[in-house]
C-alpha cells in the first residue's frame, strides 16, 4: 500500500479490571466489529468511519513550475472535496528522488502517485513504451483522445496488473526539440558526429541512433553542466524544460523536430488506489483526469509565448524536415514493435480527434 490509512479508532480507554469482564467486553466487541452483509457494502463504497487516506504525491518539477503548481492546486482540492478524507503531502524538485526513483517508489508503494514519462514507466511494463514512441500523438488534442481510447485503457489497466502502477490521466508536456550550440539541425544528417542528451530510456537512446546521432544518457540534472562543458554537443527536451532549466544560456540553435509529443501521466500504486472506498477512488479519480485537461490546456496555450521567450534570449528556430526525420524513425517503432504488439502504434496513431 502507497500509504496507510491513518484510523481514528477508540484508543486510550481504560480496560475492565476483572479478566471474567474483559473476556465478556472482548467478547462483545468483536460481535459488534462483524460486519452484516449491508454494512460491510456500505463500507466498500463510503469512507464514513474518520479514516484519513494519506497521499505522498512526488515529481522532478521545481516548485515554481505551472504542473508542479497545478498539482498543488490539486491537493487542495482533494483534501477540500473529500472533507478532509484525504491528506495529500507534495514532494517537487526531486525530493523524493529521480524519475526512475519516483517510478520504483510508486510501484512498491513507498510514493503514492508521482507524474511520471510513459519511457520511464515502460522499463518496468513495455508496453508502455508506445506512447513515447516517435511522431505517434500530433498534438494536444490527439493525446487526450488516445488518453480516452479503450487500446489505452486496456494498456493502463494491464500496467495496474502486472506491476501494481496505474496511470489516471495524461498531462501535455509539449512537443520536443532538439538544442545544439554550434550546429543547426534541419535534416537528420546534420546530426551525425554529434553528442546528444536523451534521457536513460531504451527508446530515446535507439531514437537518437536512427536519427544518427551519439545519444548519451544522462540525468536531466546534470545536463546544464554538461552542456556548458561541452561534454555533450547538444540534448532535446519540451520548450517549458528547456526554459525552465535555463539551457538558452549553453546553447544556440533550437530544432522543431516535433519528434515525439511527450505526455506524463499522474500514476498511482494500484494497491492503495484499490483499498479506497468508491466514493473516494471515483473523485480521485475524476479530480486528477480533470486537472491533466486543464493543466494540458494551459500548457499548449503557453508554448506559444515559451517560444517567444527562448528566441528573445538569443536561440534561433531552425525549421526541421519533419517528413526526414520521421523516416529515419520508423526504424525504431518496427524495433520496438515486439515490446508493445503488431499494430498497436498504428491503431493509437489512427485515434480520432477534434
């Protein structure tokens, strides 16, 4: 379990003194304490006894970040709707570690929901894998739909399963870039030689290779350094990292590969999501689903100005061969293909949208 269940129970009684009226009380209670098949369904549906649900909530985000904010913002309203039922703790800036820390933490239950990248999550249940595939979600809108796709859910529910992480929404990070300080990248081929950052994740590293690149893992916290002593040459990430983490300042050229849209799920422990009464799971539930489409409006909605920002620094837009590239990536979704089933990737591409 994520998180035990804080009781409010009877303790602190003085117990009888003789042990013929302790037995007989012991007795008594434990009559009282069995359930009649009503009460014991009215149990599994509402929380109605003071239980506190604890809530340990982690992400990579500094705090000033507008997901790590929004998720703030969530906490509060899931203490307030649920009347104080829940009690939701937020750890952002790595406290409680790094993503594949948080990933771990949540699959054994020592982090109760952490927002984590499908490639993280997918090097404990592959199939997963597929959602950071290359050129698969268009924008915004697509990856809500896809979100909602009963092939998703079917995934979602299976990860639940098999390694007890359940993802409850998807929140858009945006479309990724690649930065480089002495090269522009407009066509694959203008990355050959180059060392470029990707993060630790089978599909970013075979990604990268196919687009001819060195990739090299790395921790995000470490790329700044990196960077600024040319250990690698480049790395590629969503406009809000890249600002938020200040790269502008260690790198010139900025490429809109688009190569792959990034979407992060808000992911539980599948146990203490399933020892919540039903009332509480619905509006958890429902709450953080509400919050991935809010949180994803506001974050299209700023890559426009984030964009603006990163060019009134001094990077210059290199306009990329977006058809170049994902040629050059079909390599990796056939690669991969085996990790999450034939056709897969083409029946989530295909998901309608508005």
């Amino acid at each position: 379990m994520a998180a035990a269940a804080i009781g409010c129970g009877n303790q602190g009684e003085s117990q009888p003194a003789s042990g013929k009226v302790q037995a007989e009380s012991q007795e008594t209670e434990e009559a009282e304490k069995e359930p009649s098949p009503e009460s014991a369904k009215e149990n599994r549906t509402s929380s109605s006894d003071g239980t506190v649900y604890e809530i340990v909530l982690g992400t990579v985000w500094a705090p000033e970040h507008y997901f790590a904010k929004g998720m703030d913002d969530m906490a509060k309203e899931l203490e307030k709707k649920s009347g104080g039922r829940f009690l939701v703790k937020n750890y952002h800036n790595c406290t409680l570690g790094s993503e594949k820390d948080l990933t771990d933490g949540v699959a054994m239950g020592t982090v109760t929901i952490a927002c984590l990248g499908p490639g993280q999550v997918g090097n404990l249940y592959s199939p997963l894998l597929v959602f950071d595939a290359p050129y698969l979600i268009q924008n915004n809108e697509h990856m809500q739909a896809i979100s909602k796709s009963s092939i998703c859910r079917e995934i979602w529910e299976d990860s639940a399963k098999t390694i007890g992480v359940r993802p409850l929404g998807s929140l858009y990070l945006g479309s990724r870039f690649i930065t480089t300080s002495k090269k522009k990248v407009m066509v694959p081929d203008d990355l050959k030689g180059l060392k470029i950052r990707v993060p630790d994740q089978p599909i970013s590293i075979a990604e990268f290779k196919a687009f001819g690149a060195n990739p090299t893992p790395m921790a995000y916290s470490e790329v700044y350094l990196a960077l600024q002593q040319n250990v690698v040459d480049g790395q590629e990430n969503p406009l809000v990292q890249i600002s938020t983490a200040k790269f502008y300042e260690v790198q010139k050229y900025l490429s809109d590969t688009g190569h792959v849209v990034q979407m992060i799920n808000p992911c539980i422990n599948e146990d203490f999501y399933q020892s919540l009464p039903e009332d509480l799971r619905a509006l958890l539930t429902e709450t953080v689903e509400e919050y991935c489409i809010k949180l994803s409006d506001e974050s299209v909605a700023q890559e426009e100005e984030l964009l603006k920002e990163l060019l009134g620094q001094g990077m210059e837009l290199c306009e990329a061969d977006r058809e170049a590239f994902r040629e050059k990536a079909k390599t990796v979704i056939q690669e991969f293909e085996q990790e999450w089933g034939e056709g897969i990737y083409e029946e989530l591409q295909s998901v309608p949208y508005e």
